[in-house]
C-alpha cells in the first residue's frame, strides 16, 4: 500500500494538472453560461424578508444598504443599537420596505432566539440570513498580552455565526432562503499576525462547507472572502475588559462611502440574489491556492520577503500599538427590539462598544 501511494505521490498531481488544463475552456464556457443564466433570472427580493448581523458599521452597513434599494424588509442586528437607527433610516431611504432593529449579541444562543423569534412574529418568514459580525486582531501570537481574548476572538468569528444559523435554519428551509456568511482570504491565506483570526474563519469556512452538504438544496449558502481591505476593524483598539468582555474603542468611523467595502458589499448581495455559493473580492488572490498546494516553499518565501519586518516586533492590537488603557465597565446593550417606524431616531456618541 505504502508503495501505491507511493507512485500516486509522483503521478496524480501532474496528471490532474495537465487534466484540468485542457478542460479549462470548457469549464470557463460552462461557468460563464451560468452567470448569465442566474443573472437573468436573478431572486427578486422584493418584499422578502433579511436579516443582517453586524450591521452597525462597515460591511454590514453597506450589505443593508444594497438590499434595501431591492425593496426588502430588513431587520438589523448588533450590540450598537444607536448606530443602527442612523443606519435603519438610511435603508428606509434607500428603498427598504420596513426595517426592524434590534440590539443582541450573536455569541449568545439565547439572543439569536429572541431576534429570529421576534422577526418570524412580526413578519412570519426570514429568506436571507447574513452574518457578518467579525472582529480581528493584529498582534503575534507569543506576544498576546491576555490569553483570555482567545476564546473571545474565536466566539466573535466562529460562534457568532454558528448560532444565528442554528437558530434561523428551520425557517429558511420553509421558503428556500440563503445563508450569507461574511468571510475572509485569510481562512487560507497565511498571513502574520492574524493567527486566531485565520483560525476561526478557517473553522467558519469548513462549519459553511460541511453544511452546504447536509442541507443540499433545501437552503442556499454564499461564501464571502475578500482581501484586505480598511474597516473598523483596523482602526480602532482592542480593549479587554473584566471576565474576557472584548470591547471595542473606535479613533474613527469607517467612511460609509468607502470604495471598497461599497464594492464588496454589492458583489455579496449581487452574487447572493444569482444563487451563487462564492463571492470573491478580489478574485486574483485565488491563484495563490495553487502555489500552496504545488508549490508551498515558493509562496512561503514570497511572504517571508514582503512582509519582512526589519525592526523589532510590537504587540499590536488591533493595529494601534498602544498598551491597554483602563477603563469602566462596558453599559448594558441588550434592550428590546424596536420597529424602527414606532421609534423616534436617536443619535448619540459611540461609547465603548464591540465593533460588529
């Protein structure tokens, strides 16, 4: 056996390559007649039903806004229940029939009952989750300053996606809906620094993949990856608070009208109303799967010579560099869900909050 696997080692890898050569064309043929045909018949979302976790600032803001000008009703969800309402007003003006908010946190199970329970009471149907509540760090490994932010990072990344969908499956499967799931390059693509990161959203991708499998074609599943790309996430503080609580600093809003989180955010809700199960920004970064699985060294040395770091390493959270300040408890969150056309707008400045 040992030899077998042997002669398969030598033999399967350049075969397959020469393989997937020649069908290349048929299968870009193929792939393009698809788009097209989706395209065409693309999900009219029109008084349908989604909702978006996370969406208080950056991705998930501008994921509302794109399915607010199809004319959904959305439901918006986050810690950040002052910034949605700034948010849920934007959508209405954009487009969206009816927008619900509410404050909760997606690493408890018993707040993404309460949020799907009270959406299904209200409207009596949900056809797309999107998940896209992420936080990210920017420190190496041996030098984090707290070993408790690890499971906190992996709730965030991992769990936080895991539960809503536990939780909204059944009633997707009621009307075909679509999970939307918010991931990242570096599922895949090592890169320093963003060990636990890499980690949880190489869980996320896996979790997604295996129950793509299981529902078939029961419910839908879209993969979001994107690159690099300047979200909250990399400029504010990481702040670890008492019991693990990771909170979140913002130095400044993203702006909502940047490029490329636009962009992305288009091609998610574009790529999700076509059925497609990959949504990728930008594409080119895909060619680097083939050099980690045929050539490892050549990708490994390619990074190690641009990301070089000359001088003495920092332990960085989130991309500040500066130790972590003390500071209060973070204020409770978690109030009752509003319908935002019962409740007046209120805008007040962002406290200590984890980004969503």
């Amino acid at each position: 056996m040992d030899l077998i696997n042997s002669a398969l080692n030598w033999v399967v890898p350049p075969a397959s390559m020469v393989m997937l050569a020649f069908a290349w064309p048929a299968l870009s043929f193929i792939s393009v007649c698809e788009w097209v045909y989706s395209s065409l018949f693309s999900e009219d979302m029109e008084d349908k039903v989604v909702i978006i976790t996370g969406a208080s600032s950056a991705i998930g803001e501008q994921i509302a806004y794109e399915y607010a000008k199809r004319k959904v009703n959305l439901v918006l969800v986050a810690r950040r229940e002052t910034r949605l309402w700034g948010i849920g007003e934007n959508a209405r003006c954009l487009g969206a029939k009816h927008v619900m908010i509410m404050a909760a946190d997606v690493v408890k199970e018993d707040d993404c009952r309460r949020f799907v329970n009270q959406t299904i009471n209200f409207y009596g149907r949900v056809d797309h989750l999107v998940n896209t509540a992420s936080l990210g760090h920017t420190f190496y490994f041996e030098e984090a300053p707290d070993t408790s932010v690890f499971p906190v990072l992996m709730d965030i990344n991992f769990w936080g996606n895991v539960y809503p969908t536990y939780v909204t499956l059944p009633y997707l499967r009621q009307y075909n809906g679509r999970i939307v799931v918010n991931a990242s390059v570096e599922s895949w693509l090592p890169l320093p620094r963003m060990s636990i990161y890499s980690a949880a959203k190489a869980a996320l991708i896996n979790f997604y993949e295996t129950l793509r499998f299981e529902i078939r074609e029961d419910v839908g599943i879209t993969l979001a990856t994107h690159g690099w790309m300047g979200t909250e996430m990399h400029r504010g503080k990481l702040m670890v608070e008492e019991g693990a609580e990771m909170q979140w600093k913002e130095e400044r809003e993203v702006h909502a009208a940047d490029r490329k989180v636009e962009a992305f955010a288009r091609l998610i809700v574009s790529g999700a109303c076509r059925g497609d199960a990959y949504v990728k920004y930008p594409s080119w970064y895909d060619v680097f799967l083939l050099y980690r699985a045929f050539a490892p060294n050549i990708l490994n040395w390619t990074f190690r010579l641009l990301l070089s770091n000359n001088g003495a390493r920092r332990t960085s959270l989130v991309g500040t560099g500066r130790p972590l300040p003390e500071s209060s408890p973070p204020r409770k969150l978690l109030t009752s869900p509003s319908n935002f056309s019962q409740a007046p707008l209120q805008q007040q400045p962002l406290q200590m909050q984890r980004m969503e």
